[in-house]
C-alpha cells in the first residue's frame, strides 16, 4: 500500500485528494499547515508527499527545502495557486519532483500520481540497462542499488534529480542530451520553456563532482545540443 502525506490548509482540497487517493488503494495521511506537515513527514516513511505551496506558518518552499537537507528520496508532489514560471522554476529546484497548478482536473492529477508511484518502482531512469549495479568512472563511484555516490571514497550528498541526472548521463556515456530530452527523461514530463532548471541542476551536480570546473572532467557540454558524459573515462 502506498502511503501518501497531503499538506494542505484547504480541507476541501484535502477531502477531494483523500478520497481519490483512497480509490487507488493508498493510505492517506493530512496535516493543514506547514510545520507539522514537516515534523510528519520526517517522523515517519511515505511513498508521496502532496505539499501546497502557500500554507500557514511554514510556505511550501521552505518545507520542502528543509525536508530535502535529510529526506533526498521521498517524491514531492508540489501545488499552488501561482501559474508564475519562476515559481514553477523554483518548486522543482527546491526538489520538488513534480508540480500542478490549481485549479487542475483530477484526472491530471491522478495521472501526475500513478506516474511518480511508478518511476519509484522502475529507479532512476536509463535508457541502456547498466552491466552492473556499480558504475566506476576512475575516481567517481555511483552504486545505483544504494543509491550512493562517492568521489575519492567519500559520499557526495545529491539530491533525488540530481542522482538521476547523473545515472542516465553516466549510464549512456557519449551520447548527447538536449535539456528538453533531460527534462522529459528525469522530470517525466515536458516541461516546455522550462529547459534552464536543467541547467542549474546540471551546474550544482558539477559543484560537486568536477574537481575543476573550469574544465569538467565528467559532465561535458555538447555545443548547440546539452550535455553528454564522458566517454573517455
């Protein structure tokens, strides 16, 4: 059964989502403002976290931001009344997995759902199945089992885009990757106009994984496409 945590002050939306929830067999649990969604969701293990953006005392922003410091794993479905791209921007670079905007149907919704309980069962995404459960490129180590990154033998803390990101590229060294391929592969979804989140995504994983970034060692840029990994290593 998944387990699913809704943190919303609106108790309507909150009823609407529990009850189609429910139907799909999940184990729903609500809280209506932003510190004790907070407090929930690190005292106890959910497959979902539906999170509203404006809410009472701590904003959505902010719970989501302190909640990826220990939590880089469980999905974070976002909402909010705002249409706005930076906040959309903002919402999955925070580490949000997803994000709607209300009002929105709920076939959309439990659409968005299904999506992320599945690319929770199926693991990050690859388009070439790896050989093995480790993937060693001279120093940069990724144990896809674990879900674990070390560089010289000492973990690097990525959060769950991030660590996707890393897989797919690591995974089909040599190929190039628009930033709207990456968005559709690692996101789900085509987030059209929104390409430069990839960016940043990319631009933070090399803060942590190039030991120049002047001339990165592993994620290279492919001039007038996106981003490759290397294939040279």
């Amino acid at each position: 059964m998944q387990k699913v945590l809704i943190i919303e002050d609106d108790p309507e939306i909150i009823e609407l989502l529990g009850i189609h929830l429910k139907d799909l067999g999940c184990e729903v649990t609500a809280v209506p403002n932003g510190q004790e969604g907070l407090e929930t969701a690190k005292g106890a293990s959910f497959n979902l976290i539906i999170l509203d953006l404006m809410l009472p005392g701590l904003n959505g922003m902010e719970v989501c931001r302190r909640l990826r410091l220990t939590d880089r794993h469980t999905p974070v479905l976002m909402l909010t009344a705002r249409s706005e791209e930076i906040d959309k921007v903002m919402g999955l670079e925070t580490g949000a997995d997803d994000y709607l905007t209300k009002p929105f149907s709920i076939r959309e919704f439990i659409a968005r759902v299904k999506v992320i309980f599945r690319r929770n069962e199926d693991g990050p995404p690859s388009e070439r199945t790896p050989t093995s459960s480790v993937l060693r490129f001279d120093v940069l180590e990724i144990d896809l089992d674990k879900r674990r990154v070390t560089l010289n033998q000492l973990r690097v803390d990525l959060s769950p885009k991030e660590f996707e990101l890393l897989v797919l590229l690591a995974s089909n060294p040599g190929k190039s990757y628009s930033r709207k391929r990456l968005l559709n592969l690692v996101w789900g979804y085509d987030f059209e106009g929104y390409e430069h989140t990839v960016n940043s995504h990319i631009n933070r994983l090399r803060g942590k994984i190039e030991p120049d970034l002047s001339a990165p060692k592993y994620i290279l840029t492919t001039w007038g496409v996106g981003y490759r990994f290397n294939e040279e290593l």
